[in-house]
C-alpha cells in the first residue's frame, strides 16, 4: 500500500489544488493507495483503489464509499475495491472523524459541527482538476451512518450522477431535496426487519421510512406513482420507478433481514447495485 502525507489546508489556499493535493494524486499506484491531508484543522484519511491497469492516460468512474458508526474507512475499501478492476473504477473509501467516526449527515448533528461535505466536495474538485476521473461518473454509496452522509451529498451538491445509501434511514428537516438539489437517481438497499426500514421519531434524529423517502424522491425526481415490483427468489422486493427524466428511483428491499444484510445477499445487492450506478452515468 503506498501512503501519502498531503498538504494543509493553509498550502492548499495558496496552492492551485492541481499543484498540491492533485501532484500526489496523480502519483497514486494501481492498486491500493492511502491517503492524509488536513482539511478544516482535521487530518482526514482516504483508501484509493485504482485498476490493476490504471494509467493517467484515462479518466476513470470514481465510486466513493461511507463506512458506518465507529467504523474506519479499511472495511468499505474491502468491500467495494474488488470493483476497481472488475468494472474499471477509481474507489475512495473515506474515514469520518474520531473518536466518533460519525459521519456529518445532518446540520448540528455532532456538538461541534465537522465539515464532511467541504471534505468531500474538495476531494472530488482535485479528482476532476486532476483529469484522474470522469466527472460525468461519479457515485456514492454508504451503510447506515454513511448511508445517510449520501442522502445529505445527493441534497447539497451537484457532483454525483446516482447514489446508493443502504441500511439506513433518511433524516426528516435534513435530507429533502431543495432549491439546491438536481434529480439524482437513488437506489435504496434495506432489510425489512431494520429498525430505519420504519423510521424513526428518536427527538435527535427523526427519520422517514424506506416508504416515505421513496415517495420523496420518486416526487421530486418526477417519476410515476406505480412502480414495476419484481420479487426475486422470494427474498427479494424490488420497487422500481420510471421517470421521464432517466432517473430512476429504487427500493431493493430484503425480506427477514436486520440492519446487517446476509453475506450472500448483501453481495448481490453490492453487485446490482454497481449495475444500476453505471447504467446512470451521465450524458
């Protein structure tokens, strides 16, 4: 693994982000690469996996991956870093702050307030300053706490093409798309024994159910209200919505399952849930 040291945040305000935190990223190494530089006064960590055959001759599709609660960003990179060569992809697995190693999903959620979508979204601006990714491909996808830290960036920014959240709920006053948010398709993976499949009424966190945030989006995305439902082995429900816009809204739900999903399924989750991001590559 090679591991790079990046500059402050102070070097990155003089710096053009190409000169500084894009010259180590355009060092990175096939396979897998990691990553620290400050931002926000926080030293931040990324696990980037490049194909076996990465060139900088090429931009690439860029899937970032959010752990969970108290996780580290090495679990996520060996869950989805097998996707850099079978399909082609540039994977970041991103670190929250620690101790808590929660991420930011929603405005003063934390007592002190970390700026995770700034991280990201200069991240991506590096990435694409760089010429490292295709700016027309690139996704998100998160368990539970990281799950929810894609609802927020499919909100507040325009740089994702599709994301995919799974186990896990979507904030109420926090995640409804707004005057800032574009359509954005969204694949949903939940097991219907998970206690945010119901939502919540938790004061702290109030959150939809996988119903409910399915109805927002499918709204806002303007898709129609009957979705085609395939069941699939008896395990699996899958609500698709058709929108006239090209972004399709879907609830991939799994029967019997918790807040962690069987090894077996959650694979086949992982696996169409790659399908469906590529498929809404942008035009």
């Amino acid at each position: 693994m090679k591991i790079a040291h990046l500059f402050t945040a102070a070097a990155l305000s003089v710096l053009n982000p190409l000169d500084a935190f894009g010259a180590e990223l355009t060092s990175l190494s096939p396979g897998t690469n990691e990553i620290h530089f400050e931002h926000d006064g926080y030293s931040r960590r990324l696990i980037v996996t490049t194909p076996k055959a990465y060139s900088r001759q090429f931009a690439y599709p860029v899937l970032f991956c959010f752990h969970g609660a108290g996780g580290k960003a090495d679990g996520p990179s060996e869950r989805w870093s097998p996707q850099a060569d079978q399909h082609g992809f540039v994977v970041i697995s991103a670190e929250a702050i620690r101790p808590l190693a929660k991420w930011n999903f929603k405005d003063n959620f934390h007592a002190q307030e970390y700026d995770d979508v700034g991280f990201i979204v200069k991240v991506i601006e590096v990435l694409i300053a760089s010429k490292i990714v295709d700016e027309k491909a690139i996704f998100a996808t998160g368990h539970s706490s990281g799950g929810l830290f894609s609802y927020r960036l499919a909100k507040e920014t325009d740089l994702f093409a599709a994301v995919s959240p799974m186990s896990c709920g979507m904030a109420k006053d926090a995640h409804e798309p707004d005057e800032r948010t574009k359509p954005i398709p969204i694949f949903q993976v939940i097991g219907d024994k998970d206690k945010s499949y119901y939502g919540s009424t938790n004061p702290k966190i109030t959150m939809y159910s996988a119903a409910e945030r399915i109805e927002i989006w499918r709204r806002f995305n303007q898709c129609g209200p009957d979705p085609v439902v395939v069941e699939q082995g008896g395990e699996i429900v899958v609500d698709t919505y058709a929108c006239p816009l090209g972004v399709e809204v879907v609830l991939w739900k799994v029967k019997n399952q918790g807040h962690h999903i069987r090894g077996d399924l959650r694979d086949r989750a992982d696996s169409i849930a790659i399908e469906f991001l590529l498929k809404h590559k942008r035009k």
